[in-house]
C-alpha cells in the first residue's frame, strides 16, 4: 500500500509528492503525499463529527472489541508490515519481527484488556452538616478529551504510533494522526487495517507530512484538536508547547534522552557488557531508551572498556541511519567527540561493506572514553551507535553524574548488591530505571520521562488517564 492520507474513512494523496528514500542504499522507495491545511482541516473537522456521533456513544466493551480486530488485523497481514517497517527504517528484519510489530498488536491488545478491567471508584457519602444533609452516592465516570492528535517518531513507527492509538480509541476519543515523514508506510497500512475493521469514518484519521511549518504543524496548532500526543525530540516538543499553549491544549510528552548506565564494581561483569552492548547499540542507537553515557567504577573500569569494546567489534548486523542528515549529524558529534579530546576505544567513522549497503547511510558502532563531563558529546543526544565510558569511584559520584543532565529519561545500575540496587534507583533522575536488564518492558507501567525528557506518563493506566477525563457524578440518596 502507497502512503496516503486516510480522512474520513477515504484513502487520498493530495497535496505536493517528497520522496520517500531507503536508508539502506540510499534508493528511491516511492513518494509521500504531503498534507496541505485543508487536509488536516478535513481531518480535524471529520474526526470532531465522528465524536459528536455513535462512536461518542459507545461503551467500553464496543470499542475493545474493535481494538481487538485490529490486532488480529495487524496479525494476519504480519509479514507485510514487517517488510514496510524493515524499508522505511532499514532496522534488522529480526527486530522488526520480534519488536516492531508484535509490540503493535500486543498495544491494542493490552489496551483492551486494561481498558475493559479498569475499575472506576465511588464514594458512599454520609454529607456533614456544612455541605447540606442525608447521604449521597459520588462516582466518577470517565469521558473522552474529544480529537487527539497524536505526532510520532521514525525509530519505532508502528510502535510507538499505536501506542498512543490504542489507549486513545479504548478511551472514545477520535484521532487524526501524523506518522514521520520518514516512515509513513507503516502507518498506512494500519489505517487499511483500521478501515477493514470498521470503524466509524472519521475515528481514525492519518495525515503525512513534514513538521515544522508543515502538516505536523498544523495539526498541533489547530484549534479543533483538544489534546496532543507526541514523541519525539525535546526541541520539538518546547515548539508543540508553543502553540498548545494558545488553546491551552494538554500534552502528552515523550521526548530525548541523554541515558546514563552506572556499572558497579559488584556487577556481573560478563552481564553488564552484553546489555550495555543491547543498550548502546540496538537499532543502532536510535531508540530514545539507548545508553549514550556508561559509567564504571575505577576498580573495572578498564576490563569493562576492552570487553565491551570486543563485542562492539564482533557487531555486523547494524541497521543505517534513517537518512543522509541523521548519518552526518551522528558523524559531526564523532568529529566534535574527537576535537573535545575524546580517546575512540572502537568506530568513530563509516563502515565500508563493499555491497549496496555502501550507498545507505550507516556509521559504525563507537565508544569514547576521556572526555570531561562538560563536553557537548557527553551533554547532548545524539540518537546514534555511540557511548561515552568514564570511570567513578563511589555511589555518591555515580548517582551525581548520573543526575548531570538536562535530560532524565531511562538509566540502567549493574550490580549484585541488593541494597545498594535499592538505594541507587530511586535516587537516579529518571522515569525508568531498570536493574541488571535494559528495556524489559511491562505495558501496565508508567512509562516517560523527568526534566526535559518528557511530560507525563504513558502506560496502563496513565495512558488511559491522559486520554480521558474524570467526571464526578453526586446522587443524592
Ligand atoms: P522529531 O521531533 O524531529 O520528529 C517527531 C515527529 O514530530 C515527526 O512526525 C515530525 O514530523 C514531527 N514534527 C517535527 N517538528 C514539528 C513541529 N514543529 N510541529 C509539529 N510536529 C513536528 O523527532 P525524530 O527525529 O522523528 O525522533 C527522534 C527523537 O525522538 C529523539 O530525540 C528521541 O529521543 C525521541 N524519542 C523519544 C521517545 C520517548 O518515548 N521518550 C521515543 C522515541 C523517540
């Protein structure tokens, strides 16, 4: 399926055609309509009808039932969307097919059971003399926000799109959703999925395009959305900002990270690389949860760089880059690395592979050790294969280098020490911080970031909260 526009329950390619380009060899993979305003317009105006119909009236089980179909939708049509993902991003098919897309369909599912056994509260009320008199029944119920427009990244596109879709529909609300200009093909079969499901026209709406000045920014500044669910880069986020501010709009953020890994003396070692490898390198750096910052107590300090830098070594089936720009943007930070007084342990340049790998746009897997703490490589996100090793001597320092950062997304702590895992996680500013695994995920928990990593959480109940507002009726007994 070609991107398109999905409005109104109408597949369409209005608007001017950019090309849609493989990171793997630089080809050229098709074209992506981009939406012009009155798409959006129409996107808006058909999602605002849809809420104002039958769907605005359906109950809990009804809208399970569709997220359900929609799983199984996904499912039956797996290979394709493992073959739209693995184009458009160039990610190794097997964590396409192992993360990608099952975690799509395990979105809609979990949603569904969530959504379905969320229990509301009441409150039997025995009213005191200064609020009137008799008893009375408090329950909340919970009510759509109304159009949500949901803006989501190229790293995980189907993922992280139907992250936020699912917990949406299962809360009544109607979407229109803008995907990447990078991976829009994804997204374009969900909503062949969606249509196949039968949704209500209008429920589920998709436009593309580009952000800034573009269809993502008309979406996120029109006055008929009621809420914005975004991830992405914290730069964007603070520009979304902007104009929600102008409808005071709520905001759901998930954005950058600069993610810390702290490495005990205690820790099994043999562990602690080979996840640092998985939290380092996965999808070549590109997924915000990835460890860009590790830091090793003195006493292993160097067993750790020369293990890890051997199982960087061995890494040969890397995904690229998403695109020429994100490649030499990873590239100038190796560059300013470098000139900062970085030692590079392994990479630092462009793999040659002498196939047609040679024309996409991969880096090669690095590790820095020497920079202070006050370089730009070690302060900013670079969103690439790329970590910086420095040495720590106790649990204070770890937690306080940890802590340095605008950013406060994920951190991982390797150790065998219970007490000290206990002590150490709670004082890392961060919304997740996993002990001894990185990125073992349960749906049901909060998921975001703290500083400039996010607002909000994500998650279970928290997504489900964002999407819906808490009503309290009082009947008076
Ligand atoms: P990006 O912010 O450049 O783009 C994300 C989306 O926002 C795209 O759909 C884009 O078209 C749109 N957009 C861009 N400018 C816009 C504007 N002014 N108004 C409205 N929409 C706009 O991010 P990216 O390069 O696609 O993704 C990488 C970034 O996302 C990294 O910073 C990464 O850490 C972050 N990220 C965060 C999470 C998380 O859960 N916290 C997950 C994945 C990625």
């Amino acid at each position: 399926m070609k991107p398109a526009h999905y409005v109104n329950g109408v597949f369409t390619t209005t608007g001017a055609a950019f090309p849609l380009i493989s990171p793997i060899d630089g080809s050229r993979l098709g074209v992506v309509p981009e939406a012009p305003r009155d798409v959006v317009d129409a996107a808006v105006r058909a999602a605002r009808s849809a809420i104002a119909g039958p769907w605005g009236r359906t109950s809990v089980e009804e809208r399970c039932v569709f997220l359900r179909r929609i799983a199984d939708g996904i499912e039956a049509r797996f290979d394709a969307f493992v073959d739209a993902e693995v184009a458009d991003t160039g990610k190794p098919r097997e964590l396409a097919s192992t993360v990608d897309i099952p975690r799509a369909i395990g979105n809609f599912r979990a949603y569904a059971d969530l959504a379905y056994g969320r229990p509301e509260r009441a409150y039997p009320t025995t009213v005191p003399g200064w609020s009137g008199s008799g008893q009375a029944l408090n329950y909340t119920v919970r009510r759509p926000l109304g159009v949500v427009a949901i803006i989501s990244p190229w790293n995980l596109p189907l993922l992280l799109l139907t992250w936020k879709v699912a917990p949406a529909l299962a809360a009544g609300n109607t979407i229109v959703a803008k995907p990447s200009e990078e991976t829009p093909s994804t997204a374009t079969l969900l909503a062949g999925v969606i249509d196949e499901a039968g949704l209500p026209a209008g429920v589920f709406n998709l436009v593309h395009g580009h952000g800034a000045d573009a269809a993502g920014e008309h979406l996120t500044s029109h006055p008929g959305v009621d809420a914005i669910a975004f991830t992405g880069a914290s730069a964007t986020g603070a520009a979304i900002m902007r104009h929600a501010a102008d409808h005071v709009t709520p905001v759901s953020f998930e954005l950058g990270g600069k993610n810390p890994a702290l490495v005990f003396a205690d820790a099994d070692l043999t562990e602690a690389v080979e996840g640092t490898v998985r939290s380092s390198f996965t999808h070549s750096g590109q997924i915000c949860l990835c460890t860009e910052r590790v830091y090793v107590q003195r006493p292993v300090f160097e067993e750790f760089v020369a293990a890890l830098a051997e199982r960087t070594r061995a890494l040969t089936d890397y995904g690229p880059m998403i695109s020429a720009e994100h490649r030499d943007k990873v590239l100038s930070y190796y560059r300013l690395g470098v000139e900062e007084g970085a030692t590079v342990v392994t990479g630092g340049g462009v793999p040659v592979f002498g196939d047609e790998r040679d024309g996409g746009f991969f880096v090669e897997p690095t590790i820095l050790t020497g920079l202070p703490e006050s370089a730009r490589t070690v302060r900013e996100e670079i969103f690439g294969p790329v970590c910086h090793v420095a040495p720590f001597d106790d649990e204070d320092e770890a937690v306080r280098l940890a802590n340095d950062s605008r950013y406060g997304l994920a951190a991982t702590v390797w150790t065998t020490d219970l007490s000290r895992a206990h002590r150490v996680a709670p004082r890392v500013e961060a919304g997740i911080v996993w002990v001894n695994c990185w990125n073992l995920r349960d749906l049901r928990t909060p998921f975001g970031g703290v500083k400039a990593s996010g607002i909000g959480r994500e998650g279970g109940e928290y997504s489900l909260d964002f999407f819906s507002e808490p009503v309290n009726v009082c009947v008076k007994i």
